[in-house]
C-alpha cells in the first residue's frame, strides 16, 4: 500500500554518528549539546530568531496558549487537523469556529470578526497544506481587538510570507516535526517566539515550569525534545532542500495533469509553498467516494483530509454550522506525493472521473 505520507529516513551512517556521540557523552535529554545545535541551525536556515524546540505539535501549541495567558474563548478554524482544536480544549479553553475560504481551505478573515465576543482571547489560524493564511487581514483584526495570534504552521516549513519566514508572523508560530511531516524529527515541534521575554518564558515552561536546580517560578510541562530526536533532525535537514525538489516536481505534475478535472487549493500569490500535500476536490461526495475507492483498489491510500469538520466533534459547542469547511471536508482527498506513483494516481484519477462523467 502506498500512503499519503512516508517517513523519510536520512543517510544511515550519518544518523550513527550523531548516536556514537550520544553513546559517549550519556547525554539523551534535557537540552542536551544536539538539541542546541538543532535550534541554531533551524533558526539560521528558516531566517528566524527565538526557536524552541519542543516534544510535539500538540504541546507546542499548548504551551503557547499558557506562554500568552490566554482565557475564555479561542477563535479557530474547522478545517485542520484535530490537534489544533484538541489541544486549546485541553488547556480549558473554548474552541470558537469561524468557517474557512472554498478556495484558500484557510480561516475566512472577512467572517473571523463576527465570532469575537467579549470573552475572547486569541486566533488560532493554520496555514493549511503550507498555504499561507491571510495574515495582514488576521494582524489588523487581532489588533482592533486586542486579541492574540498563534499560528499553526505544521505544514509550512521553509514557507516565505511577503519575503520573510511564515514562522515570523503572529505572536508565536507552532510547527510540528512529526514523522509524517516535510522536515521531521521523529516526534517533535517548535515554537518561534516573537517576544524576548516571552521565549525566556517559554523555556522555563518547557521545563516544568522550573527556572533553576531547586526552583519553581510558574506552571509548566514537560515539553522537551530528546538528543535522539534532534539528532535525526539534524540529519533531514542536510537533504530538505532535495526533498523540496521532489515534492515541487510532483506538484506542477500533478497540477498540469488534473487542472482539467478537479478544483485545486488555490495558493497565497504573498507566499512560497512547501509543496507538502496535494489536495483535490471533487464535485460531489460520491465522485470523491468512487476516486477513493479506485485508489484503494489499486493499493494507493489517499486520505479525507481534514475529515470530520471540527466543528462536529463531541467536545465542542454547536454555536454556528461550518458550512464550507464541512462541504471541502466531504468531497476533498489528500493524494501521495513522495514517491514515483504520481503518474498512476493521476492516471486512476482522470480515468474514474471520466467514466463518472460520461
Ligand atoms: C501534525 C499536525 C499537528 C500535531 O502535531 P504533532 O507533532 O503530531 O502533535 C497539529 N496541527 C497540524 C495542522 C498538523 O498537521
């Protein structure tokens, strides 16, 4: 079977290497010498300052939401993966929906000041399939507001929004370097911080909440990444650069192939991409049903995200139903881009669509 993801395993020696030198230091955790050298090297390659490395997406964005005391309720979007709602929950906060462009999958900004009631706190847009979001129109409403911005940049590694890194935009940027992800660590995050005291902050929440040997200052977590970790880190991110080819020549593959036949994202004109995921959306539910099915028949594992809407998951509060997000959501497919089964994917696709269509 073929899915949407594969891990992608850097050079073996090289990764040995760095686990000799964790051999003979004893040091695997505790912001140990590699995951320093992790940060450094991140922040000189994304163009970024203040970047911690943290245990995962979902805590990265849970520490965020304590690093900016935030309260009450927490505009976000539906159509992302769970986590991003998930995770303001766990921290008792409520998730507020506000439904997303049918063309970008992002936060609709003309829609996002309808939700803000007196209770709420911040925005938690997500730069879907590393499409950058509308961020001067989400800066200007957060401002007349007085609200907070965490972006969720999981997909947007290496992504430049008006010449700058994506990851610099919002009061903290939180992005995931899950196994799944374009630029990986195992199990792993970060957070770019653009306040100095508050990264200094967030340090001290990544560790318990403890400043010193002895000392407690604040509530905290463990949200540490290991030396095991960075170390992979370390060595994906000598070879992003030729991942990035790939995925880029399997997108404009794909985008040429199937322009004809399918609604495609259309992208930040703002931004770079990540050419991480490749989405199509198809006219109908059963168009989406029969693709998928033809797909799965041929051993290709599309996925249906970001599928349910968050807005129907049990934890959250019906206020408004999220109709775009749950349209996009019943009809998209997110297809392999890492491999050499683009030509048969595109080749599937077309041709259950053409039988489909007459
Ligand atoms: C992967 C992902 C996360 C969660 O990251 P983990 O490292 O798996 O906890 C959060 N948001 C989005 C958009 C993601 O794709």
């Amino acid at each position: 079977m073929v899915f949407v993801s594969k891990i992608y395993l850097p050079d073996k020696e090289k990764y040995k290497s760095y686990i000799d030198k964790i051999y003979e230091s004893g040091w695997v955790t505790n912001n140990g010498p590699l995951v320093q050298e992790l940060e450094k090297r991140l922040e000189e390659h994304l163009g970024v300052k203040n970047l911690l490395c943290v245990a995962n997406g979902t805590i990265a964005l849970q520490i965020a939401y304590m690093l900016l005391e935030l309260e009450g309720e927490v505009i976000t979007t539906p159509f992302t993966f769970v986590s991003t709602t998930g995770s303001i929950a766990a921290e008792k906060l409520t998730p507020v929906f506000s439904d997303i462009d049918a063309k970008s999958y992002n936060l609709d900004p003309a829609k996002i000041e309808s939700a803000v009631t007196g209770k709420t706190s911040a925005i938690v847009p997500c730069h879907v399939f590393g499409n950058a979001c509308e961020i001067d129109e989400i800066d200007e409403i957060a401002h007349k507001h007085n609200l907070k911005v965490i972006y969720d940049a999981s997909h947007a590694f290496g992504v430049t929004y008006k010449g700058k890194s994506i990851l610099s935009y919002g009061d903290v940027s939180a992005i995931s370097f899950h196994g799944t992800k374009f630029f990986h660590t195992v199990e792993g995050a970060a957070l770019v911080i653009k306040d100095d005291a508050l990264y200094e902050k967030a340090k001290v929440i990544r560790n318990y909440g403890s400043d010193a040997p002895d000392s407690v200052s604040m509530v905290g977590i463990n949200g540490k990444m290991n030396e095991l970790e960075a170390a992979m880190g370390l060595c994906v991110l000598d070879e992003v650069d030729t991942i990035l080819a790939q995925r880029r020549n399997s997108h404009e593959y794909y985008a040429e192939q199937l322009k004809d036949y399918i609604q495609m994202q259309s992208f930040n004109k703002d931004a770079s991409q990540s050419y991480s995921y490749f989405s199509i959306v198809l006219r109908s539910e059963e168009e989406m049903a029969a693709v998928r099915a033809a797909l799965i028949a041929q051993d290709i594992s599309p996925r249906q995200y970001f599928k349910p809407s968050l807005d129907t998951v049990p934890y959250v509060e019906e206020r408004q139903v999220m109709e775009v997000a749950r349209d996009i959501a019943s009809r998209i497919l997110v297809i392999p881009i890492h491999s050499d089964v683009e030509p048969t994917v595109a080749k599937i696709v077309i041709e259950t669509l053409q039988k489909m269509r007459g």
